[in-house]
C-alpha cells in the first residue's frame, strides 16, 4: 500500500503520517519497527533545529535511515513500512545536485512501483503565487508533477491543514 500525506508548510502532516504508520504497522516481533526515511540534509543552523523536532517526536519508534539522493536505492530492500519524510526535500536536493527532471520522476515513479508499503509526506506548494525566479518556479512545477503522480500511484491520499487529515482518496 502506498500513503501520501499532503499539506503545506506546518499543516500538521508530518506528525499525522508518523501516527498513521506506527497505527496501520504496530510493532510487532515478527516484523519490528518501520523505517523512517530522512531525506534533509543539514543546511543551515534553521535546518538543524526542524530536523530535531522531528527526531525528538519520533523518538525510537522507527528505524532511521537517512538517504537524500538515492531514494529507489535505500527502499528497494526494505521488508517494513517505510516513512519517507519528505519527498519535497528530496525534490530540493535532486534539484541542487542538478539531476535532470525526468530522472528524478523516473525515480520518483520507481519508489511508487516498489511492493514495500511506503507512506509519503509531501508539501503542497501550488496555492502560492507563481515564483519570480526560475529555479523556484522549476521547483514548483516539479513538486506538482510529483503530487499529481504520488496521488495517480497512491492508495490513499490525505490532505493535512490546521493539524487535520482529510481523505482525498
């Protein structure tokens, strides 16, 4: 199964994808923890401190895997759910290394095809105004083909505001 949790910036949705993985996939013996998939790197000190929050949240309830390039590569193998937190920064990073539009939807499309269930967190970036600048507007375009594509591939989708989740699909 395949879970996208969309919403924007603060919206609440990184917290509800944490508690609908460890509620769907309960820690079991048999199969233990999920994997949480970090794709951030460390940027900035700002950078730093949102990364804490989140560690601090998930505490030792996941295994951790930190991957911010080679998303297909670190999942391909994984026998337990997996948190993938956050697709747009991996959409960030792919951007800064340079890779090509369409390797990284190729990628993108790959992780969705994958038999491992894959619960997605991602940030809606189209309801602000058209960026002024051409990577940003790049960066937006791309986060909407990856939304629309996660959403054709995903069993469920939900989308977060004001801490809420609202089923989509």
């Amino acid at each position: 199964m395949k879970t996208l949790f969309i919403g924007g910036v603060k919206s609440g949705k990184s917290r509800l994808a944490e508690a609908y993985i460890l509620d769907q996939y309960p820690n079991s013996k048999k199969q233990g923890k999920p994997y949480y998939l970090a794709t951030t790197e460390f940027i900035d000190e700002e950078m730093q401190a949102r990364i804490h929050i989140h560690q601090q949240r998930r505490q030792d309830a996941f295994v951790t895997l930190e991957e911010p390039i080679k998303l297909l590569e670190a999942l391909q193998f994984c026998t337990r759910p997996v948190l993938v937190e956050c697709i747009s920064m991996w959409l960030n990073n792919m951007l800064y290394h340079q890779i090509a539009e369409a390797d990284i939807l190729f990628e993108l499309e790959a992780v969705l095809s994958l038999s491992c269930d894959v619960v997605m967190v991602h940030n809606e970036v189209g309801f602000g105004v058209i960026p002024d600048n051409a990577l940003a507007r790049q960066f937006v375009d791309l986060s909407g083909k990856a939304a629309q594509m996660m959403g054709k591939y995903c069993d469920r989708v939900f989308f977060c505001s004001a801490g809420l989740k609202i089923t989509m699909k």
